[in-house]
C-alpha cells in the first residue's frame, strides 16, 4: 500500500487501527489495542496519529470504466439522532463509486451527490428506486434516468447489506464524543475507510461481466 509503503507496520495493521480509530477510539487508545499484533506491530500515538493524516478519502475511489450509476440511500443512527447515506454503485465491477451522508433526504441533495459523481466520473446513466428526487435531479443535471430492475436492485442492496453487516455489532449507530449537534465528520471518515477496504478486496466476477457490459452499452 503505497501510503504506508515506508512504515515497517504492515497494511493490515495500519488500516485496523484507522478502523479503530474512525469508530472512535482515542489514539492512544488505538495504539494500545494493536499491540497484540506483536512487538513490531506495536506504534505510538502519534504513529496513529500520523496515519489517519496520511489516509486521503478523496482520493480511494477512482473506478476507471464506470457504466452506470446505481444509486440508493439508507438511514443511520449517529448518537441520538439520524442521517441518511447516500450510494452510488458501478453495476459490473461492483465497486462503490462514492458516498455521501446528509441530515435530509431531498432532491437539493441528490443533486449535491450526483454533480460529485460526474466531477469525477462522467456522465452515465442513473438507476434509481422510486423515490422523486432522483428523476428531478437527473433532469436538472441532464441525466438519463431509470428504475431499478430486480438485477440493479439487488446489486445495491447486497452492497449496502455489506456495510450494515460490518457495523451490526453496533446497531448502525456510529459514535460521536462530541456533545450537541455533530458535524458527521467522523462518520465520513469512517465510511471512506469502509469504501476504501471494500473496493480494495472486492473482486469482480467474470461469469458475467459480457451480460452486464452488453446491458449497459
């Protein structure tokens, strides 16, 4: 991993530790918990602290052939309040082509999340469920839009699925020590991570990948 390719702690422990840390954990606190790793494993908090500088969020989701977005959105508990997280999916190489959390779901921030989509990737088809403002913010944009079918719908769902199974022991609820209204910026960074270790290991099917791409060219 060319971020930590300099540091003698290995990838795995690194990205444990931003996990640990992004759930909320103290540095120091995070630096306590991977020394069972082992003596080489073990780094100090400011070690910690230096990698989640070093992690970049923007930049761990560059899908280089995107076909479609699959677009779907899906409530959090963030201490005792609610915020919706929003998905974008690439429908053959089942990677997450981004994601964004908001206080309200609306067609203001559907447009928000898809002007970001084609900063970066392009214009493409968006396949959406039924809500209203996914077809009024393609219209503004210029987008085609489209329904999901039982196939798009499912491929966004197993992947949404995905993040609440790694986040089950928490009841979705992610924490925050700050008191009053929280700025989700944890919440963000902890997402990224996920992102980030989700389209590292996926791996995509070739079975097949000549339907999906006849589908969507």
């Amino acid at each position: 991993m060319s971020l930590f390719e300099r540091e003698r702690t290995s990838a795995e422990t690194v990205l444990y530790a931003l996990y640990l840390y992004f759930l909320g954990l103290s540095f120091r606190n995070t630096s306590r918990a991977i020394r069972p790793f082992g003596e080489d494993e073990g780094r100090s908090h400011v070690a910690v602290w230096k990698w989640v500088q070093k992690f970049n969020p923007r930049r761990i989701y560059r899908c280089k052939r995107v076909s479609a977005f699959l677009i779907d959105e899906t409530m959090l508990q963030i201490g005792s309040d609610q915020a919706w997280l929003w998905i974008a999916v690439e429908p053959i190489h089942r990677q997450i082509l981004g994601v964004h959390i908001s206080r309200h779901r609306n067609m203001l921030v559907a447009e928000s999340f898809l002007r970001s989509l084609i900063r970066i990737y392009g214009k493409y088809t968006v396949y959406s469920d039924g809500g209203s403002w996914y077809p009024e913010a393609c219209h503004y944009l210029g987008l085609k839009h489209l329904l999901h079918s039982p196939f798009e719908k499912s491929i966004v769902e197993r992947t949404i699925e995905y993040l609440k199974d790694r986040t089950e022991a928490f009841d979705d609820y992610y924490p925050c020590m700050k008191t009053g209204s929280c700025n989700l910026r944890h919440v963000h960074k902890w997402i990224y991570l996920f992102v980030f270790m989700h389209n590292t290991v996926v791996k995509s099917s070739t079975k097949f990948d000549d339907l999906r791409r006849w589908k969507y060219s």
